[in-house]
C-alpha cells in the first residue's frame, strides 16, 4: 500500500495532475524520462514537476518527477482549466493569484 504526499512547490507545479507514482518507472521517478510520454529528458528540454514523497508501508521513497516540456503544457492548461473558475484571486485579477501565474507560466513553457 503506498502513500503519496506531494512536496512539490505549492506555486502551481503541485497542482499538475501526475500519473500515479506506482505507474512510473524508475526512470520516470528520477527524472530522467518524462511522466506522461516516457520520453528521454535533458536539463534543457525537462521540466521539474518537484520532488515528492511517496509512502511505502512504513517508510517514504522520494521521486523527482519530470516532464517534457509539451505534455507539462498540456497538463498545465488543463489545471489552468480546473482552477481558475473556482478561484476567487484569478476571478478578481487573474495576476494576484499565485497558482494561476505559475500554471499560465508552465503553458508558455510548453510551447517553447
């Protein structure tokens, strides 16, 4: 049975919907492929999703989980999706909200 508690920056890469961890390899755990696509990932073309924690019965295994930069996009926009329209910062002023400009910055990311 495992556990899964995110560590990931609170600034809206957190909110990316991931695969479960269980469902990644062990390439995809330590970064070196991306999450979604299983892809090959460079400093120059990864996006880091954050370290996270993942409880495995009575202990905690620690994954660096990356994305290329076109399915970060993709997951980006669709957390975007999911967010804003529930959150009263991004209804007001969508620039005072701190998750919304993280994931808008991760879907410019993406198209790079």
């Amino acid at each position: 049975m495992t556990d899964r508690t995110d560590t990931a920056p609170t600034w809206g890469r957190a909110a990316l919907p991931l695969p479960s961890v269980g469902d990644l390899s062990e390439q995809q755990q330590r970064g070196a492929e991306c999450v979604w696509c299983e892809a090959p990932l460079t400093a120059e073309t990864a996006v880091d999703l954050g370290e996270r924690r993942i409880r495995v019965l009575d202990s905690y295994v620690t994954a660096f989980p990356r994305g290329c930069r076109s399915h970060a996009g993709e997951a980006a926009y669709r957390a975007l999706l999911d967010h804003a329209p529930d959150c009263a910062r991004c209804v007001d002023n969508a620039a005072s909200c701190e998750t919304g400009v993280a994931l808008r910055r991760l879907m410019r990311e993406g198209r790079r």
